[in-house]
C-alpha cells in the first residue's frame, strides 16, 4: 500500500441541475513542486477536450491560482481565480480573464460556494 500524497490535493468540479442528476465538468490536481517553491496546478475537463496549467499559492483563508488554459483544437485563455474561505461551510470565488489586446484582466465573476448538507 502506498502512502497518501500529504502535499496534494485532488478533485472534482461537478454541476447538479433541476432533476438533481450530478455531472462532472472538470477534475484537477494541486500540488507542491519544491524545484520551484510553489504549487503546480493541472485541470482537465470531462471529456479531455481542455485542460489548464498554472501555479497556484495558498495562505490560511485564501488560495491564488492563475493558469493557462489549451483547448485540444490550439484554443488559449489565461484565467486566474481567488478562493477566500468565509467560514468552514463557504467559500467565495473570482475569477478573471486575460484580454491580450488590452493586457488587462477582465470579466470578473464571484460565486460563493456552500457545501451541501
């Protein structure tokens, strides 16, 4: 039996919708890389079509991550993201993309997360 990975972290984005049927959209990995005093972030959606790769970094209540996302046809997007914990039970989450023609960061957007009960 091999040991748990302590330095990483797995999961899955899922979406629920009215009939309550539960899908998978995307899965990701967030790891520490001590080369490079950082974590490594690597996402890929269900269907293998996109994946995304970054670094993130992370404090007591709030993960960083920006990241560079490949659509399998030479699509490209950098996207960055906050996660602030507001309590044990929620998180609040934005999100930027990067507009190349006017080197800015643009169309925000906030969610917060709850878990369910």
């Amino acid at each position: 039996m091999t040991q748990p990975d302590t330095l990483s972290i797995h999961g899955e984005i899922l979406g629920i919708n009215t009939r309550q049927d539960t899908t998978q959209f995307w899965k990701f990995t967030d790891f520490y890389a001590p080369h490079r005093e950082n974590n490594v972030y690597y996402q890929r959606s269900k269907d293998g079509r996109y994946y995304a790769i970054g670094e993130s970094t992370m404090t007591t209540t709030e993960r960083f991550c920006e990241m560079s996302f490949y659509h399998s046809e030479g699509e490209y997007l950098k996207h960055k993201d906050t996660h602030t914990f507001i309590d044990e039970n929620s998180m609040r989450s934005v999100s930027y993309d990067y507009d190349p023609d006017t080197e800015q960061w643009t169309n925000e957007s906030i969610l917060i997360w709850k878990l369910k009960d």
